[in-house]
C-alpha cells in the first residue's frame, strides 16, 4: 500500500521530498531568440532549483510561451544556454562549440520534462487510456501492465478514474486538461511546464485544474507555470517572474513580486489582471 | 400567478396537447420528381430487355469467360499494385513538402509539376517505348562512368511494367496533393503534444498526425481507387491484359461489341460497387473519437 500524504506522483515523493534544495535544477542563461522579424526574447535569465514552482506572468505576447518551449527544445534558442538537471538543451558541446542536436536526440531530452498546453492537445483519435500509457510503453519502454497500472493510479488522483475508456472529444475542457497533466506525469518527467493551463477554460472549470496542480506542487515537484491567475500564483508559486517584451522585468519571492510591486510596468499589468476585491485583499 | 391552468410555476408547460402541431406542407414537386424519374428508369428497363442490340445470351455467355476473368483479375491486380506505389510516393513527396528543407520542396515541387501535367496516356508510351531513348537499362556513373550493371531497355520494360511506371508516378503526384491536405487539416499542437511527449519524429507522423489526417484522406483517396480502377483500362494501349483488353480482344474477332462492352461494364459497376462497401467501413474506422454528438462543454 502506498501512502497518501502526497496526492499526486507517489513514487517521486519518496524520492523528492517538498523540501526544496538549493541546486538549480533549470537554469536559463541568456537567451535570445527571434521569430521572423521579431526579437521575441532578449536575454532572459531564469532559474528554478529542485522542488521549486515558478509562476511567469505578463500580458500576452511577451515571450512567455517561447521561454517555455525552449527550456523543452521544442523551439531552440538563438543564443544562450539552457540546463536542465545540469545537461545543456538542445544542443552539445564540440570542439567549443555548442552544436544542435539532432530530432531524436532532442526527443529524449523532451521525455523527461512534461508539457501541459493552453489547448490540451489530446490525442482525440485515441480514448484516455491510450493517450496516457501510449509514451511510457513506447519511449520508456514499460510493459502494458505496469503503465496501465500508473495510468489508472494517475487517473485516480487527478479524480477521473471512470474516464479510461472514454475519447477526448467526450470530456469537459476541464477533464481533458486533468488527463493531459495525468499524460504528462505518466511519464515520471523531473520538469512540469504549463502553458497558461486553464486559460482554455470556462470560469467554472478552472478551479478543479488549479487544485491538481496545487496537489502536485505538494509532491515537490519541480514547476514552471504561465498562468493568468494571479491568486493562484500567491498560492502555489514560490518565486514569481514577470515578462514584458521579451525581457523579464521583475523576479523574486511571489508574495513580494505580487504584493508589493517595484516595476510599474508589473503595477499595471497586476492592476489589469486582478478583480478589485481581490487587490484590496493583498 | 398562475393564469394558464397548463403551465406551472416554473414556466413550464404540463399538457402537451394543447402546444399547436408543425405540419409539413404537401410537397407536390417530390411528387412530380417521382413520375419523372419513374418513367425514365421503365423506358431504361424496357428497352434492356426488349432491344435485340443488347444480346443478352452473348453477355451471359462472355461474362464467366475464362479471358475475361484474367482481365478482372489483372484490372484488380494493377489496381492495387498502382494506389499501394501511388500512396507511398504520395506520402513520401508531401513529408518533402512539407519538411521546410528548401531543396526537399523544390523536388516535391518539380515531382507534382511534371507528373501532374503530363498525360497518363503520353507518359505510359513513352514508358513502353522507352528503348527508343535508351536502348539499354545501366546502373553505373553517369557522363560516361563505369557501368556496374546493363539490361537492355526492351527486356526490362514489359508492358505491365510500363503501366506500373505511368499510372503509378501520376498517381503518386495526385496522392501527394491528397495526402498534404490531410497532414495540413492535423492541428499544429498535436504534432507539438507528441513531441513535448519524447516521441521520436517518425512515431509523431505515423502514430499521432497521418492517423488523424486519416479522416481527410479517406474519402478522396477511395474516389481515386474507383477511378483508377477504370483509368486501368488506358494501359490496353500498350497491349496489357486487363479487363478492357480483354474484350477488345474477343470482340476484334466475333464483332459483338456493344454486348462485349456491356460485359466489361458489369464487371466494372460490380467491382466499384466492392470498393464503395470497403471505403465505408475504413472511413467509419478512421473517424474513432469523433462518433457521436459533439456535446463537450468549455
Ligand atoms: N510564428 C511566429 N512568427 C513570428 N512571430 C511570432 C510567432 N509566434 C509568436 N510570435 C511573436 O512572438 C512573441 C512572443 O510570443 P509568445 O511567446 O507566444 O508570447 P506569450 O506566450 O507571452 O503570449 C509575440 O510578440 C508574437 O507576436
Ligand atoms: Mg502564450
């Protein structure tokens, strides 16, 4: 029987307890990359030690989802490094040089970090277990028996247990986000990305994802999250990063970066995002 | 206030009976579509069976011939030999496009511009004469290399060959086109979800996008098969076996054309009508995950 002090992620728990350690376990350095004609992030600096959850906020367009997709190399840096557990992303070390990796090399560096998108992206052609057990069986290489049992382990804690045969198409937006972070930890990553998670949502659906996601942050797991909620921030975040125009503007201790502002820019963008209760609260 | 006996407080009406009937209008044009389209398909039956010009004892006689079932089976057989190659190019050709490599475009380019704008009928003789233009096959370097290996052109291109050749590289020009739509109507965060997965490239597209391109595939796909196997009927041109030639050959020496053609027509409405049945069931199999009412909430 395992225990049920951590609701999410059992197994990593013994392993990674909530307490967090001082070794970075993602460093961004520098980076810089343009899109077209667009210079999206210009020397972003980033950090989040083992057990860590950073929430990165700003107004849309302002480089967040590609910061993001470079620390899992589904988009590559122009300039600058990034580690994850002390290994370089995207690329190697050559003679000096830092060259790219190829696409199935960057596929295994991606297996160990979870993505969970605005968007969900189900596979909608497969049901629920499918989609789940489909990445442990075939890049990890579990039997169907013990992914199938995670699976359901996981469908278990994120509330969704009678949803295994179902497909994608037949859930509320709300369920379909819970299984793609179940998909997501399947595959025992050591990084979770979200990607503005519930902006997808209805109002009333976003709370039943913001709880899994708190769940998990007890586990000490190691996250990164874009989010627009900014009383889930206080929350769940320890550190708090705010990003205008490619650059991050402002970066420390949630509770001071989301109480007590020092950039303008972050005044107005929190002034924008909050409720006016919600401020008056603070 | 409760003014209207049937309806309760909550606004909702209790007696279904007393909710006015929607009736539908007479519809006097169905009507007259029925009587025309009627006497038009009697007129059709009538003449069938009544037009001594249709012989129909020498249709009953020809349609198990033993040539003609060698027709079918080789109309089948180039058939499915022709869609299998024209779907492998197709796939391949539309990965080129579609891989953002300039050089890989610009063949794919080239490969659907030419293939495409050439006809079937030029491109299958110019394959059966191919020797005229190189008398021999050589495997070697070109501009005047060694050779390592040399047959003559006449040996190596039979007929079925040169069928092969002509329908399959136009084929696989048109499935190209097919298949590129259907990998563009995949959205873009699948192919994404898959990789953020760990999923190498190859189980992104065989696993994750083409089965959902599938859905758009299918459909033209199963049009092209039922042309093609008709289209077929072109390489009697170059003297192959099939169907068409098959009866062309049998009535060049009894002279009974019309029920001949009658023949081969059966033959072709029969084994089109196989395919539709086949193309029903690998569409319903393809569209899994979207069966049933689309209800999701947010
Ligand atoms: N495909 C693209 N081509 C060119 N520019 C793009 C593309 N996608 C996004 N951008 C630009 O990159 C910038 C950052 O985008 P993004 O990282 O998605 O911001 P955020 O997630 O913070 O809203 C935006 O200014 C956007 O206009
Ligand atoms: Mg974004």
């Amino acid at each position: 029987m395992r225990h049920e002090q951590h609701p999410l992620n059992a197994d990593r728990a013994s392993i990674m307890t909530a307490a967090k350690t001082d070794e970075p376990l993602v460093r961004c350095e520098n980076i810089w990359k343009t899109r077209g004609q667009n210079l999206v992030l210009k020397g972003v600096n980033l950090q989040a030690r083992k057990g860590e959850v950073v929430c990165l906020l700003g107004p849309s367009g302002a480089g967040k989802s590609t910061l993001l997709r470079c620390i899992n190399a589904i988009e590559l840096a122009d300039r600058g490094l990034v580690h994850v557990d002390g290994v370089p992303i995207g690329c190697a070390l050559r003679n000096g040089s830092h060259v790219r990796l190829s696409e199935s090399q960057l596929s295994r560096q991606r297996a160990d970090i979870g993505m969970v998108f605005q968007n969900f992206n189900l596979f909608p052609h497969m049901s629920v277990l499918s989609n789940i057990i489909d990445a442990p069986m075939r890049i990890r290489r579990e039997t169907r028996a013990v992914a199938t049992n995670r699976a359901y382990e996981l469908l278990r804690k994120v509330g969704l247990l009678d949803k295994a045969g179902a497909y994608p198409r037949h859930l509320s937006g709300g369920q379909q986000q819970r299984i793609a972070i179940a998909r997501a930890l399947a595959m025992q990553p050591k990084l979770m990305l979200f990607d503005e998670p519930t902006s997808a949502l209805d109002p009333h659906l976003t709370d039943e994802v913001l709880d899994v996601i708190k769940e998990l942050a007890a586990t000490g797991m190691t996250m990164i999250i874009v989010t627009h909620e900014i009383q889930f921030a206080r929350d769940v975040a320890d550190t708090a990063a705010v990003m205008s125009d490619g650059a991050i503007i402002e970066i420390g201790p949630a509770r001071d970066v989301l109480s007590r502002p020092t950039d303008p820019r972050t005044r107005t963008f929190l002034a924008r995002s909050l409720p006016d209760h919600q401020q008056q609260a603070v | 206030m409760n003014a209207h006996p049937a309806m309760d407080t909550t606004g909702t009406s209790r007696d279904m009976s007393k909710a006015p009937e929607i009736i539908h209008p007479p519809r006097l044009g169905r009507w007259i579509g029925v009587i025309l389209v009627g006497t038009v398909m009697a007129w059709i039956v009538y003449q069938a069976l009544t037009n001594p010009g249709f012989q129909w004892d020498v249709v009953g006689r020809y349609l198990l011939d033993v040539g003609v079932l060698k027709g079918v089976a080789m109309t089948l057989q180039l058939t499915a030999i022709v869609m299998i190659v024209g779907l492998l190019i197709g796939i391949v050709v539309a990965v080129m496009r579609m891989s953002g490599d300039p050089l890989l475009i610009f063949c794919a380019h080239a490969f659907v511009w030419f293939f495409r704008g050439t006809p079937v009928l030029v491109q299958l003789v110019f394959w059966y004469n191919l020797a005229a233009l190189f008398p021999a096959i050589e495997i070697g370097i070109p501009f005047g290399g060694p050779k390592f290996f040399e047959i003559p052109a006449t040996v190596a291109i039979s007929s079925f060959t040169a069928a092969l050749l002509g329908l399959g590289l136009n084929e696989g020009a048109y499935m190209a086109e097919i298949i590129r739509a259907g990998l563009m109507s995949v959205d873009n965060g699948q192919s994404e979800a898959s990789k953020a997965l760990g999923h190498k490239p190859w189980h992104t597209f065989w696993v994750v996008v083409l089965p959902q391109a599938m859905k758009a595939i299918v459909p033209p796909t199963g049009n092209q098969v039922i042309g093609m196997l008709k289209y077929t009927s072109i390489a009697s041109v170059v003297a192959l076996y099939e169907l068409m030639h098959s009866v062309e050959l049998i009535y060049s020496r009894n002279f009974e054309i019309v029920p001949l053609l009658i023949v081969a027509a059966l033959w072709y409405l029969f084994l089109v009508s196989i395919l539709s049945v086949i193309q029903y069931f690998i569409e319903k199999h393809y569209s899994k995950g979207w069966q049933g009412q689309d209800d999701r909430g947010a």
